[in-house]
C-alpha cells in the first residue's frame, strides 16, 4: 500500500465514518481447522470461505467478493473482513517485545496509524496486540488488529482486518479464534504416528483420466498399468499400510451386479455397502487382508469401463484414516 493512499486528511476520515450504521454480519456457526498437530488449529465461521499457503498461513474471508479487495486495495466492492492465522519457526529465540517494535516500525513506516498497543494472551500465552488503521482512498478505511505471541520456537500471529464498518461487525470472529487456537507442536516433540497422520487441509490432484482431492502430505503417482487394466493411480502418504489404488479396465458390457459378483470371491468380505463415487452407483466390500490392517473395495461401472478402488489403513488409527480415504473416494472424477 502507498503511503500517499493511507495519509488522506482527517476532514475525509471524518466524512467517511459518518452516517453510516454497522453492516449485520450473518455468522451461521463455527467450524475448526484442525489440521495436523504440528499446524496451529482454530476455530471461525462456517460460511466463510477458507484459503491456506504452505500449511503454515490460513487466510479465511467473509465472503468471495471481498478477497480480491485484500489483494489490490484499489477494487471497489462490498466491505468485508477476514482472519489471518500464521506462524514462523524461529532458529534463534525471538522475543515477544522485539517482535512487537519490528511490526510498529512496519506499520508506522506503511503509514498506518497505531491507536492501540494492549496485553492479549492467547490460551493463557502472553501476547500483545496492536489495533491500526489507515485510509486506503477517501472513503475506506481499513483497520485491523494484530495479535502476536511467542511459544517455544514458534511466533505465532493472529490477524484480523476489515473495510470501514464491516471490522465491528465480524469483531467476534478475532476473539474465537484467539479463545479457541491450539499452538502448533515442534517437530521434535512429535511422536512418530502424529506425522503420519492424513493432514485436514486438501489439495487437488488432477490427470487427464481422473480428479480427486486428497490430504497435502499425501502424494498421487500413476502407474504402469498390466493388462487388461489401462489405467492406475497410487495415493499414499508416509504410512506404507496406508494407501489407496484405482484402476481402470474395460467392462465389456457387464453390469455392476455382474462385476461384484465375479471379483467378490477374491475377497473375503466381512460387510458390504453401497456408495456413490464418480457420480453412480458402487459397491464396497469390508475386508481384512492381514492382521492389523482394514480394506475396502469399492466397485463402478462408467462408460463401459469398470472401476476397482481400493484402500488400507492401520487398524489403531481408523479415526484418522477412514474418513480421509472415505473423503479421497467421494471427491472422485473421472473423463
């Protein structure tokens, strides 16, 4: 933002904050994003829309519109708000304090305007926030508070900001966050089979033969299909009991009922089910391939092309890894 933008003189600020009542934010409940435990976690409004970089910075705005207004100051929109969540590890130990004056003199040297500097602990952490603001044109304002606290080797900050009445409006969204925020684990401290958890945060995977979401520690990989298969895709993560196969082959002209019928003596099922995947009909069979480890396989007939889907998970982490690969096997596309 240019300094020439946010020093607008008081007799506009003045104008720009009269006459005008404060925007009613709908807010229809609160979700949480959890995330892997080394990732900070916390709560915020359900119909808001959630974007993440890298796993360490979470920005969730208060409506579509009004994330390209946060991007490019000058685009002319509907006012709204948004939270943004982020954390730096830090080599050397950096004080809360330091912090604090380093993010002042960038404020300052933006040509913002520092109304505030107050004690915010965050779950009992000490933290300080600073409350800013500055005009961006004539008639908007944009103003926030900065929360930043200091814990074990991590600077974690809490950020939330809005256009002109909307920060008032949407002022609770701040205070959840910071009520409900879980700080994200060193790495050292972690325990083997927190890594290996599927992360809550998803990526896409796209080819030219199939779509799917899947977690973004885990990777898709196709391979080399053996006949009569034409096509295969491996999803993993670090777990090697823990993956999930499609392939693809030519159906001939049989039914679903006839395609589950021939491959279900190849499995011993211990239950059966019903799904849709790829937008039609498919049939799972509950399975246990060794000690240890739960399968299922999932079966589909499209365009004459019968699909086999099939995962594995680590019995003692079902909670973590069934709705994961329940979540993968729905969010299927296929050409």
């Amino acid at each position: 933002m240019k300094r020439a933008l946010l020093l607008i003189g008081l007799g506009a600020m003045i104008l720009a904050g009269c006459g005008q009542k404060a925007p009613k934010q709908e807010i229809a409940g609160w979700t949480e994003n959890t995330g892997l435990i080394q990732l900070p976690g916390f709560r915020y409004p359900q119909n808001w829309i959630m974007t993440s970089e890298g796993g360490s910075r979470y920005m969730v705005y208060s409506s579509q519109e009004v994330i390209e207004r946060f991007y490019d100051y000058t685009v002319k929109g509907k006012d709204g708000a948004r939270l943004v969540v982020w954390y730096d590890r830090m080599d050397t130990l950096k004080t809360l304090e330091k912090a604090v004056d380093e993010l002042k003199n960038t404020l300052s040297a933006s040509g913002f305007v520092i109304s505030e500097v107050t004690d915010a602990p965050i779950r009992g952490v000490p933290g300080t926030a600073v409350h800013y603001s500055g005009f961006v044109d004539a008639k908007n304002k944009l103003e926030a508070v900065q929360v930043q606290a200091v814990k074990d080797s991590f600077l974690v900050t809490i950020k939330y900001e809005a256009f002109n009445k909307a920060f008032a409006a949407s002022r609770a969204v701040l205070d959840t966050a910071m009520a409900s925020f879980r700080f994200p684990v060193s790495q050292k401290d972690l325990k083997p089979e927190d890594l290996q958890k599927p992360s809550t945060v998803y990526k896409t995977y796209e080819d030219a033969t199939c779509k799917m979401s899947l977690p973004d520690n885990f990777g898709a990989a196709t391979a080399q299909p053996k006949a009569p298969v034409v096509y295969s895709l491996d999803v993993k993560g670090d777990r090697q009991d823990c993956t999930l196969r499609i392939d693809i082959l030519p159906a001939q002209n049989q039914t679903l009922e006839k395609v589950v019928e021939q491959n279900s003596k190849f499995f011993k099922a211990t239950s059966q089910g019903e799904a849709t995947v790829a937008g039609v009909k498919s049939v799972y069979l509950n399975y246990s391939p060794q000690a240890g480890v739960q399968s299922r396989a999932y079966f589909l007939v499209k365009n004459d092309k019968m699909v086999r889907i099939i995962f594995n998970y680590y019995q003692k982490m079902k909670d973590d890894f069934l709705p994961a690969f329940e979540k993968m096997v729905g969010s299927i596309q296929l050409k």
